[in-house]
C-alpha cells in the first residue's frame, strides 16, 4: 500500500506544535505514513532571513512556537500548492479569514482523493446573515470531505507534552483510526467521534462564553458566578446546535471538545484574559487587541457578533441571552455589570417546576 | 391554610448561609411560610459566651459565618428536637458524620407528615463495605422523605449575595415548588429536577476529583491537564451513577450540582487547596487538615477511601482509576506524580475507534 502523506496548512503557534507531534508520529508508523510531511508556511523575514529556511535549517519556528524544536522531517513550504499537492491528508490550521484565499489558491491543485482534518476555530461568513462551519467551507470548496479536531489544547502546552486530551470529528471510521494514530501521543489523548458539526461548534462558541468568563473575572464576581455562566454558557451551546443543526446526542458535549476545551478556554485562554482587561482598563477590544495581541484579532468578540446576527435573523436573541450579551457588551452597547441582570431569568430557569 | 414551619438543623458555615436566604425568603411568601425559623446550632462557648445566646443577640454567627447578618427572625436553639418538632421542613445541613446521632434524636419526635432536605455532601457507611446515600439514610431513620440540594455554591460567596446556581432534587412536584420559593433569590437560582440519587452523587464524589485537581495544580501540569482530568472524573462520576444506580438522563450531570459544582470546586474548593499543599509540602493529608483546617476532616481523601472500597468490592476499581489512584496517593501508597501514569490509558479511551 502507498504511504499516506500528509501536509499542514499553516504553522502558528497552534500548527507548530500539531507539526511537532505529526513529525514523530509519521516516523512511528513508518508504514503507513511518508516520513516526510509539507508544511505550509506563510513566508515572512525574520531579522533579514525566511521563515522557511529558519524552519528548515534550525527545525524551529522561531517566530509562532520558539523554544520547541520540530522532527527534521517536517519541511517548511512557502507555497501552498507546492505544499500540498502530493498530499493525502490536509490539516488545516491557519486563522479562519485566510481559508478562503487558500482553498480557492488549492482548488484543482490537490489529489482528487485527499481529505482534509480541520482544526480551525470559528466560522466563515457566506454572506452577511448566513455562517458557515468551517469544514462544510473546506469540503464544498474543495471537494474532499473535512474532519475536524478540538479540544482543550492551548499550544504551548501540548507542544511542552503536558498531558491532555482532544476530540476528532470524523464520519469515517477507517479514515478517523488514521487520524488519531497521525495525532495521538502518550500524553495527547485522542478519542473520535461521528458528529462533526457538533465537534466544530462547541469549538466556535466556547470563545464567546470565556468572553463571559472574562467579564466574571474582570468584575471579581467569584468562582461560584463563573461556574454558573460557564454552564448557562454551555447550555446555550448546546441549544444553538439544536435549533441549527438539529438533536444530537449529548454525550458529544462531555468530550474533550466539549466541556474540558469550555473550562480551559474560560480559565486560561486568551479570549477570557482580553476580556478580563476590558473590564479592569475601559479599554476598547479593539485596543486591548493592539496592546495584547499585536493587533491580532480576538476570535471570541468576532465570533459572538456573527452569532448574534444570525440569532437576531432567527428571532432567537431572547433564548441566548448570554451569547447576546457578551456581543453588546464587546461593541459598548451593554455595560460588564450588566452581565448578570441579563442572564438572571435565563431560559433555562423556566423549563422546570 | 396552616403556615409552613420550616427548622434548619445545623449552623456551621454553609448552614448560615443557607438561614441568610431562608429568613428573608420567608418573609417574602409570608402567606406560604411561617416567619420564624429555627435554626439547631451545637452549642459552643465563645469567650465565655453561648454561641446561640450571641446569634440570637447578634443576628450573627461569629464562628462560622462572621461579618454576615441572619435575618432576627432565625432562632438559634441549642436542642435538636426542640428546634424541629413542631417543623414542616427539616433541613439537613451538618457534617455527615453527625447525622446518625441527630436522627436517632428525632426519631419519633418530629411531625410524621414533616419532610426533609439535605444540603449534606457525602455518603454515609452503613456497614464495612457498602456506602449509603445521606438521603437515603435520612429517609429510613426518620421515615420521611428526603430531596436534596447541590451546587456551585461557596458559602462564603452565596452569603455575600453574588449570583449563582443550585439543583434540588425531589420527586415531588409541589414540595419541589415549596422549596424552590424558600430557598431562591434574584442572585441564588434554582433548577428543581427529580433525579435525587444522581444529584446527591455528583455532589459527594466531585470532592474526589477535586484532590485530583489540587494534585495536578501542585505539580504545575497546567490548564489543559487540569481539563482533561475534570472531564474524566466527570466520566467517572457518570459511571459511577450507571453502575451503582442504574442509568440516568445525562442531563442531569449538566445541571449546576454536576458540571458547575464540579468546575468551583476543582478550580476554588479546599480541597484542591490542600491537595496542591500536600504535593508541594510532601506532608500528610492529616498533617494538613490539623495546619490549615483546624483539625476538620477533609471530605476528598475520605469520600476516596469509602469510593476505594466500595469499587474493590464490585471488582471495579479498573474501571474508575482516577478515583482509585487520588486514594491511593492520599495514603501515601503512590505519588502524586502517578497520577498521570495511572489515567494515561483510562478505559475512556478505548470506547471509541
């Protein structure tokens, strides 16, 4: 049987320490994975020399994961063509905005019979009312099927082999087994599960409950408020995949995409400590982005306000008023402290006796 | 209609708490309940003062909840029976290992049509080896029904009015109502749901997963290892409540007294905090308790051990290794840094492709 050969679309932080693994797993399963594995990389000049060749002579991104070295069989691409045309697997993993130029740069370029793994977070806006699973963008785009993967895994603790677990989104069985033997280490746990679409959301949406989070620990409201908006959060995730894509077994949420990505998320992640400062500074998001985050976009205020246009479209504000609200307060409209009176006759108190 | 007595037996700190939103509460549905409520505190000397004399002169419990005003109308009583034989309501809400003696004390001294609710997290051992839900202990001592409440909830926050969750579990539509008007306020919610074995048992074995917690704080493993061991515990307590109890609805563990109560005390509980003081101090848990608890019992290493061997029992300890393994290092029989090794390859893992 030919190796599989895979390529990864993208080398931040995230895609560099998934590319650290990928190098030592390929080499584990020589015989079924090509040794050699693509990475594009978007070329930038770092003190007068390519990333590229940084990457490729000294097997570390000094730029997006400096201080963790890459297996040397991990080869940085300037090209994403070049990168990915040979390729049996495509992982993407590069800011959602950049997907569109990059499918349409990869469209008829790449082996009819490819996949494609996802682990971007967020959604693609189609037009301005309607979003769009990322995966479902990759795979009418490009036409291979799209898995995806999420998880409670900030980077630079899974590229320094902290334990920790993930969850792949993937239909197939077959193609899911190789996935997770592609990606699973003794200290990165992965489990597979069918229902891709709610693998994605809970991916997309927990970034606008750490906003939430955030606005909680920027007020010192205390552990006993986050929880309870940490779980009116996660209700209200678990309602949006209901009324937009239909019942799914709950089960999914108690993945690791699910609620350990939602607590990691609101107690570690950047998307809670922006929003921390938000509150503590008056600062705007937009401000905090260029002092935090070298004008880095923050994805849970963008992600609550595409929410909130469909959810306005739908006539559904008033069943998520946590998601409604984290957006009115990102865009000045609401107050922090305005947070808890919103949510104070929250849906979710009516449904019992 | 007559009006409904309601006695709270118990006044440590979350017992206080608890009198805090009830002597008010009942004020506000004064057609429903009557304004006096006792309270049974065990008597103490506090400089050369009775405990109940301050609290009644007070409004304050100095010991146990100091700097929060009770309402006047809760009447601290030093004897148990002549604080709830005349009571409708009989809340429960004292450290499980007084609970027997109390309903031996009350045993054919309360109204017969009286009802309980615990606030009592915990098991109670019947005999060496099988563990017995207070609930259900309450209920075949006093022969009484006994519903339940379990939540996110920190006393200390709760008596200070921040908003937050609670769960009560009762069967019983109509006292479920009762009760839920007793105890809510704009900033303390309640959800009422049926299911009281499953309530009650997130509630006793979270303190399990919180030491697992507190181990993996006190040896730096970060946000996504601390993530991935909650959500495993949460897995455990799942199938703990399925093998034990037959199944449940998984909602159930969504709810403020699973996923909510779970996260607080794993991110703000004590015992999280000794746990991570025992790993950094390498002292004993008893060493710990006498230090930084005044000698009280920690309810996590005990609820371990009665868990430990109530799974030993049922041949089942290969099926929970993270409840096993947080008894295991808290007596010393393994380290904490065995903690990884041990769920490393948990049967979580092995149920899906």
């Amino acid at each position: 049987m030919p190796k599989i050969r895979i390529c990864i679309i993208g080398s931040g932080n995230w895609g560099s320490a998934i590319a650290k693994i990928i190098g030592i797993n390929v080499k584990k399963f020589e015989d079924k994975f090509e040794e050699e594995v693509m990475m594009y990389v978007y070329e930038e000049m770092i003190e007068g020399k390519k990333l590229t060749d940084i990457i490729n002579e000294t097997h570390e991104n000094v730029k997006y994961l400096p201080g963790h070295k890459l297996s040397p069989n991990i080869i940085a691409v300037p090209d994403v063509v070049e990168a990915a045309k040979n390729a049996d697997i495509l992982i993407f993993v590069v800011p959602h905005q950049f997907v569109p130029g990059l499918c349409t740069a990869l469209l008829g370029k790449i082996k009819s019979s490819a996949v494609s793994l996802s682990l971007i977070k967020g959604f693609t806006q189609e037009n301005d009312t309607k979003l769009k699973l990322i995966s479902k963008f990759i795979e009418e785009k490009l036409k291979i099927p799209c898995s995806v993967l999420m998880g409670a895994n900030l980077s630079n603790e899974v590229a320094s082999d902290y334990f920790c677990e993930t969850t792949i989104g993937c239909k197939d069985k077959i193609m899911g087994a190789i996935m997770k033997d592609c990606i699973q280490t003794e200290n990165f746990r992965v489990r597979v599960v069918e229902e891709i679409e709610a693998v994605e959301i809970c991916g997309a949406l927990k970034n606008i409950v750490a906003c939430a989070a955030g606005f909680v620990d920027g007020l010192d409201l205390g552990d006993n408020t986050k929880a309870a908006v940490i779980r009116l959060g996660l209700m209200e995730i678990v309602n949006y995949v209901k009324l937009f894509y239909g019942k799914f077994n709950m089960s999914i949420f108690f993945e690791s995409c699910g609620i350990a990505d939602l607590i990691t998320t609101c107690y570690g992640g950047r998307n809670r400590r922006v929003c921390e400062q938000f509150v503590k500074t008056g600062k705007t998001i937009k401000e905090l982005e260029d002092e935090l985050l070298n004008g880095q976009k923050l994805q849970g205020p963008l992600t609550a306000e595409e929410v909130y246009g469909m959810l306005k479209d739908s006539n559904s504000t008033a069943k998520f008023p946590l998601f409604a609200t984290v957006h009115r307060i990102c865009n000045k409209e609401l107050k922090p402290n305005d947070l808890i009176e919103q949510i104070r006759n929250h849906p979710e108190y009516e449904t019992n006796v």
